[in-house]
C-alpha cells in the first residue's frame, strides 16, 4: 500500500515539475520595416524570451533575435534571421505628433483565433491624443493578440503602434480601461539607427493598400 501511495506521489510531482518547466508562450503582433529583415513590436512581448519566431501569412516561419530593446517605451526591433519570401508593402513612418484628436485610423490584425489560417481584420476607429502618458489613445475594439500592429492614419502612414490597455499600464501611468499606441515620434528614434523611412507611399486606393500592406504584419510567437 505504501509503495503505491509512493508511487502516484512521484507520478504527481513528476507532472507538477512537467507543467511548471513548459516554456509559456506569448502572442503578439509586429510589422516589417526597412528592407524586410527587420520587425517592431512591443517589448514586454519577447523581453523574456528564448526563442521567437514570426510567422507571415505566405506561412514563413522564421526564428528571430532582439536587435533594440527600448522597455521604456516598451519598444523592440527584432532581426531576422532571413529575409521572407513575401511581397511587402513599404511603409511610410509621420512622426508629427500626435495632437489630433478624434483623427480616422485603422490598423490590422489576426483574430484571438491566432492561427494563420485566418484573415487578417480591418479594425477602424479614432484618436484622442492623451499628454499625460505620451501615447495616442484609441476608440477601437481591439483584442490582445493586436498589440504590436501598426496604427495607420487615412494617408495610408504610420502613426503609432497599438498596444493594448493591459499592457501599456505596465510600462506607461496609463489605466487599462483603455486602449492605445505608442506615437510614431518613439518608433523613428528607435529606429533611426537602423531604418530611413525614405519610402513614399503609393499612390493606392485604400483598399488595394490594405491588401498589400497586410504581408507587412506578422504574428509573433515568444517563448
């Protein structure tokens, strides 16, 4: 009797070891940049992690390094380790400011679902421009697989980085109740010693932009 007391013991703690020794894994989302061997996203993302891949919508997969690291921007650039075989849209940074309030804005991302198989989502919305924290904040309806995705303004730029509620309050004196991005301001100083936001926007149709940018935006996965 004791040695099968014993014995489911040692099973139980063989599990609990098993389950606490599994690397967790985070999702999030990034975008290209530059010549498309470079990615942004947030830092909380991937600041413990391991191993990170980035996986594009032509179903690439590839393993990537934190390049820049700015926590207290919660800001990352990752590199990676090959250039995907996509066609990406170049994207043009406005690093203005961010005064505008009530400014349209769009931004695109993978459903909760989180597998590639799904459609990127067009999510629309507003700004409201939020001094106290520096960040833009938003009126879109966002899941937490979106932090990390690009905030486009209707010239088709970049203005900013989304980064969810329960996120920003880690890093920024945010509350969580809303949702918001890091200003284009922060991602060019970043960036500047990397990347030259020298690419004009095309002249496209809203929705032939939004078809060409989405090989731009990536799911993260870091463990």
């Amino acid at each position: 009797m004791l040695k099968v007391i014993g014995g489911i013991f040692l099973l139980g703690l063989l599990l609990a070891l098993m389950i606490f020794n599994t690397p967790v894994t985070k999702l999030g989302s990034g975008f290209l940049i530059g010549d498309g061997r470079h990615v942004f996203t947030y830092h909380q993302l991937v600041k413990e992690a391991d191993v990170i891949n980035v996986k594009f919508p032509n179903e690439d997969d590839i393993e990537a390094k934190v390049l820049i690291a700015d926590p207290s921007h919660d800001l990352a650039i990752l590199e990676l380790k090959e250039k995907p075989k996509i066609n990406f849209q170049p994207l043009k940074l406005n690093a203005k400011g961010i005064g505008l309030k009530n400014e349209s804005v769009f931004t695109l991302g993978y459903p909760w679902t989180n597998t590639m198989e799904d459609q990127h989502v067009l999510i629309e919305g507003s700004t409201i421009a939020d001094s106290a924290s520096g960040l833009i904040k938003l009126k879109m309806s966002l899941d937490p697989v979106h932090s990390g995705s690009p905030l486009f303004n209707a010239n088709q730029e970049v203005i900013g980085m989304v980064l969810l509620g329960v996120h920003a309050k880690s890093v920024f004196p945010v509350k969580a109740v809303h949702d918001f991005a890091i200003p284009g301001m922060m991602l060019e100083k970043a960036a500047e010693k990397i990347v030259k936001y020298s690419q004009p926007v095309q002249n496209l149709s809203r929705d032939s932009f939004i078809l060409k940018s989405k090989n731009n935006i990536v799911l993260i996965e870091a463990r």
